[in-house]
C-alpha cells in the first residue's frame, strides 16, 4: 500500500440487516445482547477489513449502552462507517437500529465506537491503513471527534494505571464504609 493512498468514507461503509429469530432469546425473552454484540463486531470487522483492504482485529470497544430491548421477530440494521484513522487503527462508529414490522416503530438500540487495527498477515505486526478522504462537514465532525475520543482514552488510561501504582488500601479502607462489602481479612 502506497503511504500516501486515500480512500473516501463511503468506500468502506457497511449496512448488515438481520431478522432477530427466537434462537437469539435470553430468559427474559429479548434477544441477548451478547449476540447483538456479535453482528457489532462482524460489521466492524467488514468495515475495517474494506477500508484497510487486509486482516484486522479488534482492539477495544468503547462503551456499549443497550438504549432500548430488541424483540424477536425485529429487523435489526447496524450502519458502520470508518470515523478516523490513525497509523494501523481505525475507530469504526456503529449505530443500530430495531424496526418491528407490525407496529411500525423503529427505535436505536445501540451506538459504539470499535477501535480495529489492520494486521499483516504475514508479520501479525500492525500494518499501515490508508488515510480518509473527508467530504462533508459530518465526516470532519466525526474525525475530529474520534481524534479527541482517542486521546481521551490514552489519558485515562495513563490516569488509571498512576492511580493504581499510588493506591493504599490501607489509607483507603475508608472509602468503603456505606458500600454493599463486608471486609473478613
């Protein structure tokens, strides 16, 4: 791949739609999150493997928030879209939305931000993925919001792992009085 390759938004956006049968129920009768999460990862997957045009695996998923219950017997639509790019990762935004046929309601389920990296398959090293071509104000909007998402992310990182090596339990034992845990050391 050339360093100085582009490819448009639209390139690599992905729709996948899938009815929500009963196999996908948990006891309470609604479709499992963990399976949504799954058709999450497959069409982040399809469209990062598109845009990067090679192997690639996920490396975090920032917060999921279930908004509403899917139904079975739902249609189920995720949207992706590639929002920004880094040296070897992309940060993948999804949406996903529940149409019940009968009712005619349709309602967001989910939104997520998954953060791929494209992989050689040769090497397992991270490769290079080609830069975007930014078209519109929403997709500016997007990539300077992922930008600041990715940055966010690193100084909390870095803000936990300071807080960790600094904790005492001892000094903190404090903090649990009025917390549903009862100490037996």
């Amino acid at each position: 791949m050339s360093e100085h390759e582009f490819r448009t938004v639209k390139a690599s956006q992905q729709v996948l739609k899938e009815l929500m049968v009963p196999s996908y129920a948990n006891f309470g009768g609604k479709v499992h999150g963990g399976q949504i999460l799954s058709l999450m990862d497959k069409i982040a997957y399809t469209c990062a493997a598109t845009h990067a045009r090679c192997y690639c695996v996920t490396a975090s998923i920032d917060s999921v928030d279930f908004l509403n219950p899917v139904e079975v017997g739902e249609l189920l639509t995720l949207y992706a879209s590639v929002n920004y790019v880094g040296k070897s990762s992309m940060e993948i935004g999804i949406k996903v939305v529940s149409e019940d046929f009968h009712q005619g309601i349709v309602k967001e389920t989910n939104t997520s931000y998954f953060t791929m990296v494209a992989v050689d398959e040769k090497t397992r090293k991270p490769a290079p993925v080609p830069g975007l071509i930014l078209e519109d104000d929403a997709e500016i909007k997007r990539f300077l919001e992922g930008k600041m998402r990715r940055k966010f992310k690193q100084h909390y990182k870095e803000e936990l792992r300071q807080a960790r090596r600094e904790l005492d339990i001892d000094k903190e034992l404090w903090r649990l009085d009025g917390e549903n845990c009862r100490l037996q050391r």
